[in-house]
C-alpha cells in the first residue's frame, strides 16, 4: 500500500535534493520571518515545486507545509518541511534535510526524510519497515537508561521549563549524551545509533515523516507526557524498550 505515493515522494525529494544543493554553501539571502526562525531560497523554492508537482499528480490531495501553510482539504494530506534545519543549511553545516510525509485522516502513513549533503535518505511506509538508502534499519535494543546514548535538540531544554530537572537526571544517568538536533537525532534513533531524542516543541511538518520512520523502525514516538502528538507538543523519540521508563520520569517532574 502507497507504493505510488512513496515513489513520487522519492521524486520530489530528488527534485529538493537538487535545488538546495546548488544553493548550498552560497551567499544566500537569509530572512527572518514573524517568529524569528529563518527562511532562505531553499525554503521557498522547495516549497513551491513540491505544492506545484503534488496539485499536477494528486489534484483532491491537501498540501501543508511551513512557509505556506495549508492548502486544500480532504482526507490526504502532503505535509513537507523544504529544508529542516533552516540555521544549519544558512551557516555551511551538512546537517539538513527535507521533510515529507503523507497523512490520512491526519494520522501520518508515508515519511522521506533526505539529507542530500549526509548522502543520507531514509524512508518508511506504515506496516512497510523504514529503511536508509534502501537498507533496512531498526531501532537498538538497550533495555537500561546506564546504557542509553540519548540526544537533546536545543540546550536549552536541559536549562529551563518544567522538565528541566527530570531531563538532567536522564542525562546523568545515560551512558553517553549529545546535541544532535532536528531531523537527525530523531533518525540516529530510528537506526539504532542512538536510544533517544528530546525536543521540547515541534511542528507537524517538523515530525509527521519522522514519526513514520523511527516507528516503522521498531520505535516509539510520544509527547514527553506519552501522549499523541500535536502541532507545538513535546517531542520524545525512543528505541520503545526505554519508552515507558523515560515517559515515567518526565511525568514525576
């Protein structure tokens, strides 16, 4: 099932991949908009091509997407992030990627995530496995936090809010810990390189084709409160082995 969908998502993350690669690593124009975050070309022209090649493939599907919101209705919906990690992308980092999922009846049942400049795509399709340039990937077995490299997004995080405390005490207690934000974390996740990743609000066209990913891997996505997710929620991506324990300790903040 979605066999078609996923090869037109490859054929338009191919068509991002290309169009954020030649502005890679140029003098780019970057603008700030309303909430501060940044917007570059990429952003603006990756979006663009990908509403124009949905509307011309799959006329009757929604597309929602960060810089032009919503357009359309129905039951399907195409949601993309044209380049997660905006910041990295503007500063010369490699760590950047687009986004693309496809929901139905707004539960996310297709996700591509390509890091063109990682050489890294990874791919799932629900009841399908997730894979990385075509291989296989699963989530790690730790079964103990002393044994668990978990990975934060912004500093943030560990420095202030409600959870604050409870996520020092995770991290203490982890074998290993890094920053490793956006997309990335969340795929180290899904492919076993890392046991879980924390990020403190994220949008839907920041998590809908990572969900799919990291839990066709074997994983388990959940608010910190163990929850569904939302537009704006706490995001918590795990091996699902460690989920509960983690959910746990986050609840007795």
């Amino acid at each position: 099932m979605f066999e078609e969908e996923l090869e037109f998502a490859n054929e338009v993350a191919d068509a991002a991949g290309e169009i954020a690669l030649s502005l890679f690593g140029t003098d780019l124009q970057v603008k700030l908009k309303p909430d501060r975050s940044p917007v570059t070309e990429a952003d603006t022209s990756i979006e663009a091509m990908v509403r124009e090649r949905v509307r011309e493939r799959y006329p009757s599907d929604a597309v929602l997407g960060e810089e032009g919101g919503l357009e359309g209705g129905g039951s399907r919906r195409w949601i993309v992030d044209p380049i997660d990690a905006t910041k990295n992308f503007a500063d010369g980092i490699q760590i950047w990627g687009t986004l693309i999922a496809l929901a139905v009846d707004e539960h996310p049942v297709l996700g591509v995530v390509n890091a063109p400049a990682l050489g890294e795509r990874y791919e799932a399709v629900r009841g399908g496995g997730a894979r990385l340039n075509g291989r296989p990937i699963r989530v790690s077995r730790a079964d103990r936090l002393n044994r668990a490299f978990v990975i934060h997004g912004s500093v943030e995080l560990l420095l202030e809010g409600p959870y604050a405390p409870s996520l020092q005490e995770v991290f203490r207690e982890a074998r290993r810990n890094r920053g490793f934000g956006d997309f990335w974390g969340h795929m180290l996740v899904a492919r076993g390189s890392a046991d879980a990743m924390f990020e403190r609000e994220l949008a839907t066209w920041d998590f809908a084709a990572v969900q799919v990913i990291v839990e066709e891997a074997g994983g388990r996505v959940t608010t910190f409160e163990g929850g569904p997710l939302e537009h704006g929620s706490s995001v918590v991506s795990t091996n699902r082995v460690l989920h509960d324990e983690i959910v746990a300790r986050l609840k007795a903040r």
